[in-house]
C-alpha cells in the first residue's frame, strides 16, 4: 500500500481500519495494518491465528488505546473466521457524539 493508496482511504470522520495480508499458512496470517484517522495514521503487523489473541506490533508511533482495541478487535475476528485468510480486510467506524 503506497502513500497515495493510503490517503485516498483516510476518513474525513472516525477512522478507518486496513488490513493486508503480508503472508500466511493454513493455520498462521501476518497482515500489515493501517488506523487512518483524519489528521494520523499508524501502522501495525499483525500476527493472526484462530487459537490465539491477535500480536500486534507497532512498526511506527502507537495508536491511542480506543482505536488500537478496535483493531485488536477487527484481527481478533478476522482470525476466527479463517481460513482462507482473505487478501484485504477494510472496515470504518465513525465518531460517536
């Protein structure tokens, strides 16, 4: 995913959650993932098995904990519902006010 790919998907409200599968086995995923909010992104690998909680590592500055526990949550049920490990998970969650 180059830059111009990423800012065509930042939200302008919420954030929106990417991930991309890096490589994967029958029983074992790594996705690269993206929190894109209006004003930062960060960026995570993520580890992915169906028996196990979601590894997820920063490989920039970390995400605040509400938007990093929606992507724990997201990978958390990404895992459970494979195999096959899909190519691209996107999924968007606005503020709530």
């Amino acid at each position: 995913m180059n830059d111009a790919e990423l800012a065509r998907l930042r939200p302008t409200d919420g954030a929106r959650y990417l991930l991309e599968l890096d490589a994967a086995t029958d029983t074992t995923a790594r996705y690269r993932a993206w929190i894109l909010t209006p004003s930062a992104s960060f960026t995570y690998t993520a580890d992915l098995t169906a028996a196990a909680e979601p590894a997820l590592t920063p490989t920039g500055e970390p995400a605040p904990a509400d938007l990093l526990d929606r992507l724990t949550m997201f990978a958390r049920l990404l895992a459970r519902s494979a195999p096959p490990w899909p190519h691209r998970h996107l999924r968007w969650r606005g503020t709530r006010s």
